[in-house]
C-alpha cells in the first residue's frame, strides 16, 4: 500500500501551504513564506526533528523522485508564467542595467565569499576559497519572480531589470564556474561554453519565428473556435524548450522556460494562453514546488567555528548582493530606492548554488564540513528575501490591475467570443432553415 502514499503527501502539502499562505498574508507577508514555512514544519528539518526527539521515530513527510520532478515541473511553469507576463520591449530596455547589475552581482559576491574563506582558513587553497564565492554569485530568480507576480510589480523598471540581471546571471555564473573548474584541474572548453550560449540564442530565435508564423496561421484560419488547443501547444513548446536549453545547450531548463514565454507572450493567443496557467501553477505545482524546497532541508550538527562561518556567510551572501546588484543599478543611473529593490530581489539563492556547491565536493576542492553553512546559506536568502521584497516595492504597482485580474479578464473576453461565435451560428442555421422552408 506504500505506493499510494504520495497522495497523502500531495494532499498535506496542499492544505498545509494554504493554510500557512493564509497566515502569512493575515501577518502581511508574502504568502510565499508560508509556502515555505509548511514544507520546513512538515519536513525532516522541524516535524521529523521533534518526533525523532521524542518519540525515537521521524514522522514526517519526506522528500521523495514523484515530489522533486512535480517541484522540477512547477519552477519551469513559474518562469514560463513569468516569460508570458513580461513586456519585451520593457525588458530590453532594462537589458544593459540588467548586464551591469548581473556583472556587479556576481563579481562582488566572488570576491567576498573568497575572502571569507581565507578569513576563516588563512591558508585554504585558492581554488577553494573561490569555489565557495562562486557559491555566492548564483541567484534563485523563481521565488522573487512569484513574489513580484504576487505584489503587481512585475512590470515595474526595476521587476524586468531583476529579470533581465538574473537571466544573465545564470550565463555569468556558467562561465564562471567553467573557468573554475578549469582552475582545479578539470578539462573544460571555454569556447565551447561560449559557442553553446550564442547557438541557444539562435535556436529561441528560430523557435519563435516558427512558432509566431503558426499561430498567425492558425489565429486566421480557426479564429475563435477551438481555443483550448492553443494552451496544449504553448505547454508543449515550454517543455521543448526547457529541455532543450538544459539537455542541449547546458543552459538552465528555467531559462528556455523563460524564453518559450516570451515567444508566447507575441503570438496572437498569448493572453488566452496565460489565464490558463494561473490555474494548473495555483491548484498543484506552485505549492509542490515551494514546499519540496523545505522538505529538502536537513539542519546539520555544527562545532561553534562552522557556526561563525555560518552567520559570516550569511551576513555576505546577503551584503554581497544587496551591495554588488544595488552598486550596478546606481552606475546605470537608477536611484536609490530602486538600486534597494533590485538589490534585493537579487539575494535569494537556490538549486544552482547548491548544484556549484556538488561540483566542489566532486572535485574534492571544499570541504563536505562546509556544506551544512552552504544550505543554512540558501534557506535563510530563501524566506527573507520575499519578505524584505515585500517591504521594498510596498507602493509600487506595475498596473492598474493586478496580472491575476488581466488574466481573468482575458479568459471572461474569449469566453463572451466564443457566446457570440454560438449564437452566430446559431441565427446562421435557423435562417437557412426558413429559406428552405
């Protein structure tokens, strides 16, 4: 009967992140946090610890394959979602402060979380020390993307030269830690990472024109009749490209994700395509994926220098961005208020942190001590940046009505078009049958 205890999983995941998103919006925080709050209570980290503790048996739920390819699923509908809400011609115009900004946020990070190791470990390898900087420079673009969906600020300068710095982001931190590797000893291809990067861009390029010109065609000849096919499609083409893109071209799956919501977001049923996806990310992946971060979470026992080190690290990864981000977008004559937001939404760290952090243990050049500071590190970026983002944009709405309420709009629109395309028909037939009669 084991085999169908992922239902009782799924269904205490989904009533607990209600539960806790309820709470934390009535405590006026992002319900994203009690998103996270429920996968952590639920979790080996808090339920499994309390119940080893006193009752000698960790009961709680655990991680599982099913749970982290649902939470794999929902990340990529979170940047496709993303992709479809973004203004392309606002995104790129925020494209050379997103470059700065993604410069700046991950030279600084490097440098300061180097310097910390040789703080602590004076005479630590280089390599070492700048494996776990580059720890630092990676950015976990998701939960500040369903943060800004969240408060209707997506679309503000500062919400696309977040998406536009973390996007480049990804491609720093991959050459980044291509040219580390390199370093430790391991063959590595710098102009073929480089040759990757350019042929993905051709391949979103030519994916979107194929993909433009059938919709056109399919928009003129179909009309308003069958609109529940065109979700289907653009799903598949996210999928396609999130493959691609990872399997491919060695790029994060969430970036063709990303990029296959950008060519939907210019095809004629861009916006019917997007109200349907509010629904499927809200009943099911949203809160899997959310949740499997906390239930992933194991605290480690630490001697008092790894918990120094761990505090250090914090007060860096979170410093390093707010410092590095903010310090780019003030070059790139933003004021100060936004270079705070931008800053801010660029601390939260995630999987690809945690994946450069893999590699060091790998390759033998960090410490498996280490890794305990490294995922204290990442969760505690992970809860306080909505939290702070939250404080950060307070004031500021991207539109008049939040994306939900578009969205909604857009669906009740082709709903009526579809009544009147009915009723057309309708007329249309009884007139013919009077004609014959």
């Amino acid at each position: 009967m084991e085999q169908y205890n992922y239902l009782l999983s799924l269904c205490v995941i989904l009533m607990s992140t209600k539960i806790f998103s309820i709470i934390s919006r009535r405590a006026q925080l992002p319900q994203v946090v009690g998103a996270l709050a429920a996968g952590l209570f639920f979790g080996p980290a808090v339920l499994g610890a309390l119940t080893q503790s006193f009752f000698g048996i960790k009961f709680c739920l655990m991680p599982s394959p099913l749970l982290s390819r649902l939470a794999e699923l929902g990340v990529i509908v979170i940047m496709f979602t993303a992709g479809m809400e973004t203004n392309i011609q606002d995104l790129r115009a925020s494209g050379k402060a997103g470059f700065v900004v993604a410069l700046t946020g991950v030279l600084v990070p490097l440098g300061m979380g180097a310097g910390l190791m040789y703080l602590f470990e004076p005479g630590v390898a280089m390599t070492s020390a700048i494996f776990v900087g580059a720890v630092l420079t990676a950015t976990s673009v998701s939960i500040t993307v369903e943060t800004l969906k969240e408060l209707g600020c997506m679309s503000t300068k500062s919400g696309n030269t977040i998406l536009a710095a973390a996007l480049i982001d990804d491609i720093l931190g991959l050459i980044c830690l291509t040219v580390i590797t390199g370093m430790a000893g391991e063959k590595v291809n710098l102009t073929l990472v480089f040759m990757k990067i350019l042929g993905f861009v051709g391949f979103v390029v030519i994916m979107g024109l194929i993909f433009y010109s059938f919709m056109t065609w399919s928009d003129r000849s179909q009309g308003s009749k069958n609109l529940r096919r065109y979700p289907v499609m653009g799903f598949a083409l996210c999928l396609f490209m999130a493959w691609a893109a990872e399997t491919v071209f060695g790029i994060a799956d969430i970036i063709g994700a990303f990029a296959a919501g950008m060519i939907i977001a210019l095809s004629p049923k861009g916006n019917y395509i997007a109200s349907k996806f509010d629904t499927i990310a809200y009943l099911l992946l949203t809160p899997v994926f959310f949740a499997n971060i906390g239930l992933e979470v194991t605290i480690p026992s630490m001697s008092l220098n790894l918990l120094l080190f761990t505090l250090a690290l914090v007060v860096v990864s979170v410093i390093s961005k707010l410092g590095g981000c903010g310090l780019g977008a003030k070059l790139c004559g933003l004021n100060m208020h936004q270079s705070y937001q931008i800053g801010m939404g660029m601390v939260c760290r995630g999987e690809v942190a945690l994946i450069v952090a893999d590699k060091g243990l790998e390759m033998n050049v960090i410490n498996e001590s280490y890794m305990g500071p490294i995922i204290i590190m990442i969760i505690i970026c992970t809860i306080i940046t909505p939290i702070f983002l939250k404080d950060a944009f307070k004031g500021d709405k991207s539109k008049e009505y939040g994306i939900s309420d578009q969205f909604a709009l857009s669906d009740k629109l082709d709903e009526v078009t579809e009544s009147m395309l009915d009723a057309e028909t309708s007329i249309y037939t009884l007139l013919k049958s009077r004609s014959h009669e």
